[in-house]
C-alpha cells in the first residue's frame, strides 16, 4: 500500500526485509505518539529512515473507543494469520456497543499518524483521516479490520465494498500519504544534493 502510495521514487522495503528487530512497544496515548516511538525505533535499530504508521477506528459514540486499542478492542492482539478472526470479534463488539445508538449519532472516522524518521530522530509526522457513519451490519467483502462497518455517506458503500483504487483516493493513510509525499520527496532531494 505504502509503494503504490508513494511511487516510483522511493524504494520501500519491509522489516523483515531488513534484519530481525525487536517490536517496538505501543505504549503511547495517541496515535501519533505510537507513530513517531515506532518509526523513530525502528529508524535506529535499521539505520535506515523509516515510515510507520498507526491507525485506527475513533467513534463519538463511544467517547472515541477504540482508538488506539482498534486492533486489541476484543482482546490481546493475535498473530497476523488469526487477523480474520480477531477483525470479526473487534467487529462484533462495536456492533454490539451500537445498537442502541440511532443512525445521526453513528458518526466515525479512521484515523492514520505517519511518521517519518532518521535514525537521528523525526524527520516529518503528519495525520489523516476519512469520516464515515457505523454501519448497522457488516457489509462487503474487501478490506480489513473495520472496512466492513465503516459506511460512507456521499459514497452508499462501506469501506469493504470500494475496490482498492477507490479506497486509496479517500481513505485516512492515502490523505496522510498524500501529505509526507512532498515532505519525504523536499528531504530525498535534500539529502541527495
């Protein structure tokens, strides 16, 4: 998602295309700061410059839940093969915390803070986001984690149901992608002159 996003420019690799590190701990208050801890960590232990990411479901609602404990809201976090699973319970409970809640209230947004870093220290942190209504069921079958239930309004489709190019165009990490870009393309130029 990240390559597609940020072009030819830029050659991206992943962590485990580098060496084998110690997770960084999401221990932070907002997802910036668990943003900025990971990319700055793992900046350090690569020696490479870093883009991480930390995203999530915020619902008014729900004065904001889950938040930065998206990904845990039904529990410990499990191995990336039972993600399907864990979206499902994740998806269940916030079904379960709304359905009471009338239709005008179901407001929500995804939420994504990037930050790029050096091993020096941050270099660029920037923010995003898509606004959207809580479903009152799932629906589509693209996606991950909340796609299903997060319904968007001036589209009559929830995130699930939009093909990958029409998620890109409007989702909270494409809006944040779209802002370190030009940041993250000043830097190369800079670092290259």
């Amino acid at each position: 998602e990240f390559s597609d996003m940020l072009g030819s420019d830029v050659e991206c690799v992943v962590l485990g295309d580098v060496a084998e590190m110690a997770e960084v701990v999401e221990d932070g208050s907002t997802f910036a700061e668990n943003a900025v801890k990971k990319a700055v960590g793992y900046a350090q232990a690569s020696g490479l410059w870093t883009v991480a990411d930390d995203s999530g479901l915020v619902i008014d609602a729900l004065d904001g839940a889950p938040g930065i404990m998206s990904a845990r809201f039904s529990g410990e976090r499990l191995p990336d093969e039972e993600r399907t699973l864990i979206d499902h319970r994740n998806i269940a409970k916030v079904l379960q915390l709304m359905k009471d809640v009338p239709a005008e209230k179901r407001t929500a947004r995804f939420v994504c803070s990037l930050c790029l870093a050096s091993p020096e220290g941050v270099l660029a942190q920037v923010d995003g986001t898509m606004e959207g209504m809580i479903a009152a069921e799932k629906k589509g079958k693209g996606g991950f984690g909340y796609d299903p239930i997060m319904y968007i309004p001036q589209l009559a489709k929830t995130v699930a149901e939009l093909s990958a190019d029409e998620k890109n165009k409007i989702s909270h990490r494409g809006s944040a992608i779209e802002k370190l870009k030009p940041l993250l393309d000043k830097l190369v130029s800079e670092e290259n002159s």
